[in-house]
C-alpha cells in the first residue's frame, strides 16, 4: 500500500503539469455505444485548467468524477454526474493564488450516434454540463457553470477498441468571491475550441453474464497549446475513466450490443 501512495504523489505532480490550464469536461466515459437497453456506471479522474478573464489568468481543476447513465438504444444514451472539483487560480494584481478545497460538482449529459457505417465508422455528438463550486478556507470560491459539447466520428477498431476525434466547444460562466470581497464577481475562459481524442478499450468480459468493463483515455488541445514557464504545456487535459456496461436489462440481445 505505502508503494501504491508513493507512485501515486509522484504521478500527480506530473499529470498537473502536462494538463495545467486547458479545464476541458471530460466527455467520453464512455464515447463508444453502450448497447440497446443497457445502463453504465463509471469513475474518472480529470486534471486541466483553462486562462480565465481578458487578464488570461491560469485555473487548474483536478475533479473525481462519478457518472451513471442509461441507453434505451444503442444511438442514445444520457445520465448523471456527480464530482469533487479542486480549483486552484494563480495570483494576478494584489490577489493572492486561490486554492481551493475539494468542493462539488453535478450535471447531466448526453449523447447521440448513427449506427457504426460497414461496421466500422459512426457519427456521434455528445456534451454535458455541470454546475460546481470549490471554497478554500478563509471563505472565498470559484464556481459556475461549465458547459463541454464535441461532435466527430467515432472508429470501431478490431480487438474491441474504439477512438473518437472531432471538435470541442468549451465554456465557463463562472462566479467567484475573494476572502475580502462582499459581492459575487463573474469569470469566463478565454479560448472555447479544442481538439478532442477519446481512446477506449472494452476488455473480454471478466464478470460474468453480459456486463462489459471499459477503460478510456480522453485529451484535448486548443490551437493555443504552448510551452511556458510556469508549466510545461498550456491548453492541454487529460481524463482517464474506468466502468462497467450492465448487461441487456430487457429485450432480446443484439449482436451490435455485444
């Protein structure tokens, strides 16, 4: 266990790094088709950030995040989502670096595909939106609205992988209070479109019955990616979710659901 913790602290520093300032939602968890009448359930862990204000000021989320969902057909799925977001803003001015403690966050999304074109090939749009607060301990918060929509193709790959691309609209309609401050103030990102990749893999089944694990791994990149100073890249995330696919709750299975 004290093996596990010790990779994990200095894994961490890491993944800050290479996602800092880029706080795109991560949308896949899963991207690929869950299957007609099925339900998934689905842990991710997400760091990135995004330049906020006409000032361009670094914010930097890590979130938990927890989602169950539900696909009456195979093209369609939409669910819940509950997080515990960790905001951290760099100073600007005379106001001194935020870091906030883990707050929460909740929403919904969804998402629509066609059917996989010879098997292989689908088009899919998926978003989700979320409300979410983190508040540090003098008393001031972070928070708002944070919207992520992305559309694309989605590729069936042998050995059950799936990868999506295509486009992603990002944007935050924020509220903040600083520790001396009365009144709510009003934020949002600065860049709005990125490169979204969503890599998956759906293992053999491994419990039993028709339930089907996954794991994927999700980046996005705006066209402001860069090296800095202060972190190696900028406008860049990364997301890694695991879950599990229920099997069939009704109905006769498909060979497309399998």
């Amino acid at each position: 266990m004290n093996a596990v913790k010790t990779i994990f602290k200095r894994a961490l520093p890491l993944l800050l790094c290479a996602a800092a300032a880029s706080f795109g939602a991560n949308l896949a968890n899963p991207a690929a088709q869950a299957g007609t009448a099925r339900m998934y359930f689905g842990a991710s862990y997400f760091v990135g950030g995004s330049d906020i204000t006409n000032l361009e000021i670094p914010m930097i989320m890590n979130r938990l995040n927890m989602r169950v969902g539900y696909a009456p057909v195979s093209y369609v799925n939409f669910g819940a989502d509950l997080g515990l977001p960790l905001i951290s803003v760099e100073e600007y001015n005379r106001t001194p670096v935020f870091d906030g403690d883990f707050g929460w966050s909740a929403g919904g999304h969804l998402k629509l595909s066609t059917p996989y074109i010879l098997g292989r090939v689908a088009v899919l749009a998926l978003g989700n939106i979320n409300v979410f607060r983190s508040t540090n301990k003098g008393g001031a918060y972070y928070g708002g609205t944070d919207l992520a929509a992305a559309g694309g193709l989605q590729f069936k790959l042998p050995a059950r992988h799936c990868l999506s691309l295509g486009p992603q609209f990002y944007m935050i309609m924020g509220k903040n209070k600083g520790f001396e401050e009365k009144t709510e103030g009003t934020y949002s990102n600065v860049n709005n479109m990125r490169a979204w990749l969503a890599y998956e893999y759906l293992p053999a089944d491994v419990f039993g019955g028709e339930y089907k694990p996954y794991m994927s791994l999700e980046l996005t990149a705006s066209p402001k990616i860069c090296a800095s100073k202060r972190v190696p890249v900028k406008e860049f995330s990364v997301s890694v979710s695991v879950g599990i696919i229920t099997k069939r709750l009704y109905g006769e299975g498909k060979a497309d659901d399998d």
